[in-house]
C-alpha cells in the first residue's frame, strides 16, 4: 500500500502536524502494536522535514502511547498501541476545522479545563513549577498582543493538561485546544482584552497549581474561566 506522506497546510506545528500524519499512517494501513514505522533518517526523508521535527513528533507520539523506539540493528520505530486504541485516537484526533462550530469546541474545552487544572494541582512538582512560572515570564512579554499572548496561554495550558493522570482528557482536551488554536485568525481585539489582568489571572492559576491546595485552585479557575471564550469572535 502506497501511503501519503504530505503535510496539509495548517496553522499547528509541523512536529503535531508529522504527529498526525503518521497517527493516519497507522490507522489507514492497519498497523498493530509491534508494526514497524521506519527509522528516523526515513521519516525524515519521506515527509522531507528537519530532524528536530521528527524528534518532536515521535516525543507527541510516544506521550500518546503510540509509538516506541527500538535501537540496534532492525530497530526503529514501532507501534506500541493496540489497534483499537489507535482508531479511537484517530477519531478523536482527525477532527477537522469546519466539522463543528468554533464556539462549541471553545464551550466543551472550557468544561473540561477545571478537570485538566485540577489534576495538574494533584501531580504539580518542583520541576513542573519551574516550568510552569517560565510560561509567566513569556506572557508577561505579551501583555499589549493579544494574539501572542494566546498563543503563550494557550502553550501553558498544553503543558498543565500534560501534567495530569488522566489519558483520555488529556487528549480530549488537547484536541480541542488543537482546533481552536487552527481557528486563532479569527482572534480580533474587541476591547475585552486587559494584558495585565490576563497575566494576573494566569499568575495566581499557576501559583495554585503549584501551591495544590483545593480551595485556593478553585478560587482560580473561577477567576480564569470567564475569559476563556471571549478570544473568537462568534461565528454567524
């Protein structure tokens, strides 16, 4: 079987968009756990991307559970998920812009993140701190773009859905993001935006996660949700 191997054009990373491309691969062809991938040097090659991209797709892909790498000789990369899983990956993750309105991904991506926050709270770490204070440091370079600081926001909520436990709204969550952030033309400045509120209400989200404390993460979400889905504009 001759299988694609062309990127469509899109407003995600070329990493996620190699990611889902060889997530394609492997339910277009069959693949079950143990299939072969290739190599490295051959994704490269086949997709005509840059090393640090394949790195970063097959790092996407093995987060997922997908994929795995095998050194020496016949090694490479493997599938590691059971078919099933993979199907149900796949339709969760070839969700297309245009399959349902902007606003009601913004709605359920809304609903899920006090989960996602909540269970980053539970697992928040000395390193994850760091991490997470650093996505901070970036917004506060942002305050007077409204644009860039989503883009920012929305990288730190990536890295807070990455934190928690739980697989199936980690991807439910993180599909979604995908697809709004697809949709970021549509971020207009309406005069909502207040750059040093925003910051404000992302610093004490952060310093809540990090702190775990119960009452003091709600208290935070509370404050964040709101002005999730004031980003984009209503489609008519």
């Amino acid at each position: 079987m001759q299988l694609s191997a062309q990127l469509e054009p899109t407003r995600i990373s070329r990493a996620e968009g190699l990611a889902r491309a060889l997530e394609e691969e492997i339910v277009n062809a069959g693949m079950s756990s143990g299939s072969r991938l290739g190599t490295k040097h051959e994704i490269r090659e086949r997709f005509g991307v840059a090393t640090a991209t394949v790195n970063e797709a097959l790092r996407v892909l093995e987060t997922r559970g997908l994929v795995a790498a095998r050194p020496g000789p016949g090694g490479g990369l493997f599938v590691t998920a059971p078919t099933s899983r993979v199907r149900l990956n796949h339709l969760v993750l070839g969700f297309k812009v245009g399959d349902a309105p902007f606003r009601d991904c913004l709605v359920v991506r809304n609903a899920l993140e006090p989960l996602v926050i909540q269970e980053a709270a539970k697992r928040c770490g000395r390193r994850d701190a760091t991490i997470l204070r650093r996505f901070i440091s970036r917004l506060e370079e942002q305050t007077d773009d409204p644009a860039g600081f989503l883009r920012v926001n929305w990288d730190l909520h990536r890295r807070l859905a990455r934190m928690g436990a739980n697989a199936p709204l980690e991807t439910l969550y993180l599909t979604l993001l995908d697809y709004v952030e697809d949709g970021l033309q549509r971020v207009v400045d309406d005069g909502f935006f207040n750059g040093q509120t925003s910051l404000e209400v992302h610093r004490e989200l952060v310093e809540a996660v990090i702190a775990g404390e119960p009452a003091r993460v709600a208290s935070a979400i509370e404050r964040h949700t709101p002005m999730a889905d004031r980003w984009a504009q209503d489609p008519a």
